[in-house]
C-alpha cells in the first residue's frame, strides 16, 4: 500500500520541527563561592598578575647569579700574518710580531698561529654593594608583583559578587512583577464580575485593565534585567557564551563591628596596591644606592686552563694562569651621575604616589562605609514601609469591595505596594554589593570555599 506523500511531507514537517525545538540544558546550579572559584580559575586578569609575579622572581634570580663563579668554555683558532702567508705558499713575511694589549682579560701579549682550548673563569670579588642593592631592589619588585597578583584576584572576586547579587537581586524584581501580575489579574477578574453584576462602572474595569498592562510591562522589564545580570554574570566568570544559572540565596553579610578608623587602619596595612607602593618605594631606594655604587670600583678575579696542541712551538702544551682585575670608572661623560640623579627622582615620585593612594584608600574605605550603612538602614526603613503599604492595600481593598472609596485609592494603594516590595528586594541586594565593596576596599575581600563541585 502507498503511503500518501502528504503524510510524508507532514512526518517531515513534525521531525524537522521537534529537531529544532530540542530541549535547552538544564540551568547550572551555582552560589557564590563557586562562583568566585570559577573565576579565579579563568579569568584572564588573574593569570597575567601570576605571570608577571613569576618573571620579577626570575629577575631575582638574574641578580643574584652575577655572584657566582662565571665559568665559560673557549675554543681559539688563530693566524697571523706571516702565518697565514706561509699557508698559502707566499714569501715568508718579515712583518713584526702582532701584539695584544692589556683588554682585561688574561691573555699572552704576542698573537702566535695556534688552535687552543681552555676554560675561563670569573668570580666577582667585590663592587662595594652595587650587586647586593640591585638584588635588593628585584626582591622589592617580585614582592610588588605579588601584591598586585593578589590586587587582581580581589577584583576579579569583587566583579564576580558584583554581578552575582545583582541578578539575584534582577530575579527577586522579576518574583515581585509576576505576583503584581497575579494581583491585577485577580482584581480585573473581581471588578469584571462586579460590573455585570451592575455593582461597578466600566471605569473601574477600565483602571484595572491599566493596571494589569502595567504589571505586564514591569515583568518585561524584570526579566530583561534578570537576562542582563546572567550575562554579566557569565562575562565575570570567564564564559564567553551566556550561561544560565539558578542562583542560591546568600545568607545577609554581617555589618563589621570595628569603628572606621580600625577599617582605615586595616586598609593602610593590608590593601595590596598599598603593599605593592611600599615595596617599590624601597625597591627604588636599593636601586638608587646601587646607581651610586656604580662609581666605585670592580675586583674581579679572573683565571683560565686549557691546552694548545697545535700551533706556534712557543705556545704548544698546558697553559693557566690567573689573576685579579680591577676596573675603575674615571670619566663616562656625565653618564653616572645621571643616572644616580634619575634614580633619586623616581624613587622621590614613587613615594609621592604612595601618599596620594593612601589618601584614596582613606577617602575610598570612608565613603564605602558610609554606604554600607545607609544601605543597612534601607533595609529597615524599606521593610517598615512594604508593611505599612500590605495594611493600606489591605484596608483600601476591603473599603473598595464595600463601595466605600473609589478605584482610584485601590489603584494607589496597589501601586504603593509594589513600589515597597520593589524597594525592600533592591535594598536587600544594595546592602550585599555594597558590603561586598567594603570588605574589597579594607583589603579583607578573600576567596570562599564553595559547597558545591563544578566541572
């Protein structure tokens, strides 16, 4: 029997259809420290902060290595004139001798034809310093590099709680909207019922059906906005693609106990851009006393072995021979004291940047406080005003149902209720963020074990 190609074409139709319509994955379950984890694990700011920290402790390293023996392998092929004739089949030459001067190297004073192989080595003895100040100063650098590697993780980490509160507190605004919607939809349906029933006008259908609308376009806008912090949130945590989350709820941060001048003090101590400038300061003081150093002279003892098997009879066999060499800077154009005096002037400019940060950490650490606890007696105020606005909706309710007062003072009374519900969600999650911002800017803002495992 045939099957009609219209049944087909409709099997088509409906397997193409359920193909595209495949199921979305389910949304990812996350809290906040898992959040944090995520990111300290792929966001790309953290791992150039660790890189840069790593090459200024192999810098340390470059220093250092300036005070152990150099030791080196030579291989010398060499000919002189008259030898290098003589290859060649030429009249013998009666050209002088070829004579080597004092270089600072060890070496013969007369050139001889010859193919030698030797070890050399040198070992500073002393530069007065200059070495162990510019060692000083790398560790300084290593240490500053460190601190903004840990400057970078607390970013990340204050991003991250950033976006996180801010899309919960986007899905608490989008609870609000749908239970307003619910709300409207119920007193549409009661006004409808008592319109028909004679015992309303169709101005008061009318003002709920606005109201209604109304809810309508707050859900549209609650769920942009919940759309809009996943994205953010996603973004914070290193995903290029948006992710979609179900996010748990934070238990409320306690506010700190310390006095602001205690959180000033901890700021001074523990911020790490502090640290880091502290440690530059002193890195460039050890920097500039190795530029005076500089001036002083060089003891470096020199030594070398080797063989020459080949060459001029004068040369062949063992040879060694070691000494020391002391180099004095007499004259180099001004150069030294330039650059002494540049450094003097940099470490004088990075001091000054330490004491203006201070003073932004001291004004940034103030006015985070300060908005903390506003934003903790928001809360408060914000909680006692959703309860009186539930009351006034209550009372405006049952006054409208009994005829007393008009649609208007219901829709007013609605109105008043969501803004307070509205208000107290925000104020919850203001509190959080700005909290979260107060810990960052004390320098306390540190990594949470999370409770959940991740892939």
């Amino acid at each position: 029997m045939k099957i009609p190609a219209i049944i087909i074409l409709l099997c088509l139709t409906i397997g193409a259809f359920a193909q595209d319509k495949a199921p979305e994955p389910a949304p990812q379950k996350l809290d906040l420290a898992a959040a944090e984890a995520i990111a300290l694990r792929y966001a790309p700011q953290i791992s150039e902060a660790y890189f840069n920290a790593a090459a200024a402790q192999e810098v340390v390293r470059e220093k250092r290595a300036v005070l152990f023996p150099q030791v080196s392998g030579i291989a010398t092929a060499v000919g002189t004139g008259p030898g290098i004739a003589d290859a060649f089949g030429a009249n013998e030459s009666t050209s002088a001798t070829t004579r080597i001067g004092a270089t600072g190297w060890l070496n013969d004073p007369s050139v001889y034809n010859r193919e030698s192989n030797g070890v050399t080595l040198s070992q500073l003895i002393t530069d007065f310093g200059r070495t162990s100040d510019l060692i000083s100063a790398a560790r300084y650098e290593a240490l500053s590099q460190e601190e903004k590697s840990r400057r970078a993780r607390a970013e990340a980490l204050l991003i991250v709680d950033e976006a996180y509160f801010r899309a919960l507190g986007a899905q608490a605004l989008l609870r609000v909207a749908n239970e307003t919607v619910n709300a409207r939809q119920l007193t549409e349906d009661q006004v409808t019922q008592l319109m028909k029933s004679k015992l309303k006008s169709e101005l008061d259908l009318s003002f709920a059906n606005v109201d209604l609308q109304n809810a309508k376009l707050l859900v549209l806008q609650s769920q942009n906005a919940v759309d809009e912090g996943l994205a953010d949130l996603s973004a914070a945590l290193g995903y290029r693609e948006e992710h979609r989350f179900v996010l748990a709820q934070e238990p409320q941060f306690t506010f700190p106990g310390d006095g602001i001048e205690t959180l000033i003090a901890e700021a001074l101590e523990y911020r790490p851009e502090i640290v880091a400038l502290k440690a530059d300061v002193a890195g460039a003081r050890k920097f500039t006393a190795a530029e005076r150093a500089a001036r002083y002279p060089t003891v470096t003892l020199q030594g070398t072995i080797g063989r020459t098997p080949i060459g001029d009879s004068a040369v062949e066999g063992n040879y060694e021979a070691a000494g020391i060499n002391v180099e004095l800077p007499i004259f180099t154009g001004g150069l030294l004291d330039a650059r002494y005096h540049e450094a003097q002037y940099r470490a004088l400019a990075t001091e000054k940047q330490l004491e203006e940060t201070m003073d932004e950490v001291v004004r940034d650490v103030r006015n985070s406080w300060l908005d903390t606890a506003t934003a903790l007696k928001k809360i408060e105020v914000s909680k006692e005003l959703l309860a009186s606005a539930n009351e006034e909706l209550s009372l405006a309710s049952s006054r409208y149902k009994l005829g007393v007062t008009s649609i208007i003072e219901l829709s007013q009374a609605q109105l008043s209720q969501t803004q307070a519900e509205i208000g107290y969600a925000s104020a919850l999650y203001e509190y959080q963020i700005d909290r979260a911002k107060l810990e960052f800017e004390t320098g306390g803002l540190k990594f949470r074990t999370p409770t959940t495992v991740f892939h």
